[in-house]
C-alpha cells in the first residue's frame, strides 16, 4: 500500500540540512523544517500548521517528563560547573598536574588527560581547558593550534562516551525515539544498546586515541606541523587582549578571579560525587529479582532520574565545599551557578527542536502490552467480540483504547484470514489425496468450498466490527475521522465509511470475484492455489480501517517508513549497492550523519535528525526472511554507533560548529587557523574509521580485532606522512 505523504515525509530534515547551509544558523533552520512538516500535515494551511507544530510538537515535547528530565540535568550540570570554575577549582588541579607537564610531550599528554578527566560536558571542557592552559601550553612552545586541537578533540568525543555527562541523556533519548518506532522490539532498552555500541563508534574511540599517538610519537604532518615548527622557533602569539583577565570573565563568565585560592580538591570532589551517585541510582532502580548481571541491571535502570540525581548531588557538594572554605560570597556563587546554566542554554534549545521535529517524523507507536493477550486468546479459539470486549474493558489502555483496539482487530482479521487460507489448502490437499487429479474437478470444488469458508471469514469479520461499535471510545474513533484538526473533510470514502458505521448502519463490503484463468490450472496441480485465493492484501479493500492512510491522523509524517521502503528498493535492484547494502549500511549510516553534521555544524542537531530515521532502517533492512535481529546484532549497534560517531566527526570538521568555535576561541587561536589545521586529522581518523571499522564490521570482522588494527593503522600512517617537529 502506498505511503500517504510520500517524498514529503522527508520534507523537515532535508528543509533543516539546506537551510542550515544557507544561513549558517541550526535554530532557524529546524523551525522552518519542523513548519514545512506541519504544512504538509495541514494540507498546506498556514494557520492550522502553526497552531499544530506549537501544540502538537514543540509543546508537547517541552512538557515531555522524559525531555524535561534532559533538561534539568543538563542544567544542573551547568550550574555545578559554573561553581567550580568560578572557585578555582579547575585552576588548582591544572596547578597540581602541571608540574609533570615538563616538555612538549608530556604538556599535550596532561591536557589529553585533563581533557578525559572533564569529561561531563563538551562546553565545559572546551572553556575550562582552553583558558587555562593557554599559559602552560605557552611555556612549553606548543602552538595554540595544537592547544585547540586538543581542547577540540577531548571535547565531544569524552562526553560523548562517558555514561555520566550532558550528553548521556540526549544520545539515550535519541535512540528511544528510534526504538519507539519498533514495536516488535518493545522490550529493548536504550540504555543498554548506548552501552553497547560504544566498541562501535571507530571515530570517536581512533580520535581520543591519535592525541596521545601524536604526542608521544611527537610527528605531525600538513598545516599542523607549520604551526608547530613556528611555535618552537618561538613565534608564540603575543599577549593580546584575548588573553587578559578582562577578556576571559567576558568569554566565559565563571572564569575564576586571580585572587580566588586555587584548591584541587574543589574540583574533584563535585565529580567524584557524581559519578558515585549517578552509579548508586542507576543500580538501584534497575536492581530487580529478575536482574542477576550488571548489564541487565544498567539496561533496566532508569537512566534519566539517575542523572538527575547524582547531578543534584554533585552540584550539592559543590555548593557547601566552596561556601564552607568560604571562597565566594554567596551572591557570587548563585551568580556562578547561574552564568554556567545559561551557557547550556544553545545546547538545549538545538535538543528540543531536534527531538521535536524527530517526533514529527517518527512513526506513531501503540505499545505492544496488548498484542501477546491478543494472540493467547487467538491460540485458544476465544470468539472475536469476546477478544474486542476483553481488550477493551480489561485492560487498562488510557487515552490509546481506540488504537489499540484497531490493531487488535487487525490481528484478529490476519489470524481469520489465515484460518481461511489454511483450510482451502487442506481441503485441496484432501481432494488430491482422494485421488482427484483433473484440473477442472479440482478448481471446481475448491471454488465451491473457498466461497464458503470466505462467507465464515467475512462472518467473522462482521462480528468485530458489531462488538467495537458498542466500546464508546472507538465510535468517537470513526467519527473523529471524518473531521481533522483544521475542520477539513476527510477523503469521501472513509468519510461515507466513518458515517455509516457511527450511525450503527450496516458495512458493505465488496465481494471478491475472479475467474481462474487457464494459466493458473498448473498451479492448481501443484498445490500452488494461492493465487487462487483472497490475499491480505486484497481483504484491506474489504475493510477501510485496516488501510494505510487510515492511521496516518495523528500528526506523524512516518517518514522512516518511507525511507525504510526507498532504500530497500536499492537492494532489490542492480549493481554494488544492491549486492551489499546490508554490509554498507553502516558505512552509509557513517558517511550520511557525517555530512549532516558538517552542514549544520551541531552533532546533537545531526542526531536528533539522523537516528529515527536509521533505527527502523537497519533494523527493517535485518529482519527479512527468517532472520530474528537481536539488540546484539553488530551491524545494528555498528549503524547506531556510526550515527553517534559520524556526528561528531562532521562536527570536528565543520567551521560552523559550536565546539569549534568554541575550542579556538577559549585557546587563543585563529578560528581559520584552527579548522584548516584540525582537519586533516579529523579526515585521516574518518578514513580509518571508515576502512578498519564500519566497513570491515559489515562482512562480519569482529570488533575487537578491529580496535587494534584501527591503532596500529594511525601508528602507520603518522610514521607515512608525519614528520618531527623537533
């Protein structure tokens, strides 16, 4: 059946990727995207598509408990980090690591190390880190290009794996949204396949690991060996304004004041705290009689109080340590707080239009609690309007009884309609068992008996239809449909439909009838009568609830749906793509994620974009034939891997990013000068990512052997192209 919106399902995202080249600006860029889908929804009515894109998607995915939880913790994240650099705390322990920064190899090693240790946020590293060790780096005549490409470097990828950062929750939350288009997988948890797709994401992994590579093998290669060379010919910048005190409190308003004593232990206690504490909440809400491994107990917890939680707990601690040492005055540390909060605030608003527009684009999932009553009921030959009145009396569905009363009469249709194909194959077995061999004999009297068991199958048909129309909810179902949102008829047949069956009138179903041709007897002899007999597809004419369209309204464009079905398309044809589209996914997935990325210039834009509609691909793609995908499967853990890894590798390329942006800035550096000189790294740890990761993993190389090769690939070729700067 044909797909209701078509190419225009794709409409928002490729709206948000063109604009967000045009204009350079990502928040501009969804909005309209997020407006076209509501167009497209609204039959192009302006007023009704911006009254359903507020109420519909961006309210109601601000009001999400889920998208809520995000949000607080990032703040809270925010606020503690705000505290901590405000107090020095940062400042004290690059003072005590300093000391073993004594040449240029070990200074890069320290800030590659620093760089892990601040790994619950990107901003948060990239301002921390940058301002100060600008003076460190100094000293140590490493140029402020390197400087950035460190900060850079362990910015998003650190907080992008680590389980306790402001990204944590957002990835979970991107690939739940994926998940939700799943019903057959409704036990599979985000949580536990973001834990397990970490082996997967080669750029992420090859790119924290090709810091402390250069740095030990002390080789770099293209703009970034020019700019180290000059830096130890001693050709440093000179102290500007960018570099004062001033300058850094108006870049970053935490920047800590020079009299502010500088302690440690301010620093990582706070972190400490939150790491113990969001590790207690994980396991104790995902702790369980049924739960014996620490997999199973993480994959169940509840991942998004967790963070919370331990995020309070952090900023707590932080709190009463810097109020105790009596640091700050209690003005300045709510001003601090309140200074790192409002610096999340660009991350946040790029999430929520993200997740906005994906719930526009996703498909409209159900649950699936019902479906297993459904079929027991099924099993043990219980008589359909008992099933109808079971579910919906029984269980305690909310607001979706209607729709879930659907899919169970569509479940109950399909097992007729099986009961009705099983018994014309039996009754034909029987006659050629009997020894009725003639052609004509046979299709004469399996017309005589497939004619009564299609009377029974419609029969039964009928008595669903008579027992939903008595549950009140599903009525109001039927007659909601004649009317949308904008007060704009419905397509004349379901309306005439909705009608006649609101008003308790009877359903006239058209009835099948087709001559078998002459050409067809050869089937018959075989046993091969199916195509004698009414397919399912041809019993959706009978019945316009089980149409395609028919439960398209409400407010989803079901855009992976349709990108499920286009791409498959190219398997099914002709050439490379079609003989291996199954083992390139991943590498697509990759490619695909890191051009959208480098486009907008956000990686949370890119997933929020990129992952609904890969999920339902990969797992579509997986599933056919008898193949029973698992959440272990490593072409679906690669593919969701390579979307979290792609977007930040087009990130680390992009002039437009934040990070970037961000990176060079807070290090003194050149913005040109810092993108020309950190992308041929990015593109090198791309290609290798590409070569020794997401290919290999799609004709079945595992992954930890790729891992190692992956390393000594980067070995490799910086010992091709690299050359000492010394």
């Amino acid at each position: 059946m044909d797909h209701p919106f078509g190419w225009l399902s794709l409409l928002p995202p490729i709206t948000a990727i063109v604009l967000a080249i045009a204009t350079k600006r990502i928040v501009f860029s969804l909005l309209i995207g997020i407006l076209m889908g509501a167009l497209v929804l609204k039959n192009w009515e302006l007023i009704p598509a911006v009254q359903h894109m507020c109420k519909d998607h961006l309210w109601k995915q601000l009001t999400d408990p889920d998208t809520l939880h995000v949000f607080f913790f990032t703040m809270i994240m925010g606020v503690m980090v705000g505290m901590i650099n405000r107090a020095a705390g940062m400042r004290g322990l690059v003072n005590v690591i300093s000391p073993l920064a004594s040449n240029r190899k070990r200074g890069q090693l320290t800030t590659w190390f620093l760089g892990l240790f601040v790994f619950f946020d990107d901003y948060a590293n990239t301002m921390l880190l940058g301002n100060t060790l600008k003076p460190l780096t100094d000293k140590l005549k490493i140029a402020r290009e390197k400087l950035a490409y460190l900060v850079d470097s362990t910015a998003a990828p650190v907080a992008g794996l680590a389980l306790i950062s402001t990204w944590v929750a957002g990835e979970i939350d991107y690939v739940n949204d994926g998940l939700s288009q799943l019903p057959e997988t409704s036990d599979w948890k985000a949580f536990s396949l973001f834990l397990s797709s970490i082996p997967y994401r080669f750029y992420v992994l090859f790119a924290l690991l090709f810091v402390p590579i250069v740095a030990i093998l002390g080789r770099d290669f293209g703009p970034m060996l020019t700019a180290e060379r000059k830096a130890v010919q001693g050709m440093l910048p000179a102290e500007t304004d960018s570099d004062s005190q001033e300058s850094n409190l108006a870049n970053d308003p935490t920047a800590p004041s020079p009299e502010t004593p500088a302690r440690w232990f301010n620093a990582v206690i706070p972190v400490i705290v939150t790491v113990v504490a969001v590790i207690y909440f994980l396991y104790t809400s995902g702790k369980s009689d049924d739960t014996t491994t620490l997999r199973d107990i993480f994959g169940n917890a509840d991942s998004y109080s967790s963070l919370l939680w331990g995020a309070l707990w952090g900023a707590g601690s932080a709190y009463i340590l810097i109020i105790a040492q009596r640091l700050l005055s209690f003005k300045e540390l709510h001003q601090a707080g309140a200074n790192g909060a409002r610096l999340m605030m660009p991350a946040l608003i790029v999430l929520w239009l993200a997740q906005s527009m994906s719930s526009m684009t996703k498909n409209d999932s159900i649950g699936g609690s019902h479906q297993p009553v459904v079929q027991a009921l099924l099993a043990s030959n219980a008589e359909p309007k008992a099933i109808v009145k079971y579910v919906a009396t029984e269980l305690e569905l909310g607001d979706q009884e209607a729709a879930i009363l659907v899919d169970s009469m569509k479940m109950i249709v399909a097992d007729r309609h099986e009961r009705y194909l099983a018994a014309c194959d039996a009754h034909l077995e029987s006659e050629r068992a009997g020894g009725e061999s003639s052609i004509e004999s046979l299709r004469n009297s399996l017309a005589v008996f497939e004619k009564k068991e299609r009377g029974k199958f419609e029969e039964a048909t009928a008595e669903i239809f008579n027992a939903a129309r008595s549950e009140e909810s599903f009525t109001k179902f039927f007659v909601g449909m004649q009317l949308d949102e904008a007060g704009q008829t419905v397509h004349a047949d379901r309306l005439e439909f909705a009608t006649q069956f609101s008003r308790g009138g009877s359903v006239s179903y058209r009835r099948w009838q087709k001559s078998v041709a002459d050409t067809e007897g050869s089937k018959a002899e075989t046993g091969e009568n199916s195509a004698d007999l009414l397919s399912f597809e041809e019993a959706n004419d009978f019945y316009p609830w089980i149409n395609f369209e028919f439960l398209y309204r409400s407010g989803k464009l079901y855009s992976g749906d349709f990108l499920s079905e286009r791409l498959a398309s190219l398997k099914e044809g002709e050439g490379f793509i079609a003989t291996n589209f199954v083992p390139m996914l991943p590498t697509m997935v990759f490619v695909l994620a890191s051009i959208v990325a480098f486009s907008t210039g956000t990686s949370w834009g890119t997933m929020g974009i990129v992952m609904p509609l890969v999920i339902p691909l990969a797992y579509s793609q997986l599933s056919t034939g008898d193949t029973v995908v698992t959440e272990a499967n490593p072409i679906l853990l690669c593919c969701i891997g390579s979307v979290l890894a792609g977007a930040i590798f087009g990130d680390h390329c992009s002039p437009i990013s934040d990070t970037t942006v961000l990176s060079s800035q807070a290090s003194g550096c050149d913005h040109i000068a810092h993108v020309r000189t950190q992308l041929p790294y990015a593109v090198l740890v791309g290609l290798v990512s590409i070569v020794f990761g997401t290919l290999p993993i799609g004709y079945g190389v595992p992954v930890w052997l790729l891992l190692p090769i992956g390393i000594a690939a980067m070995v490799g070729a910086l010992f091709l192209i690299g050359r000492k700067v010394e």
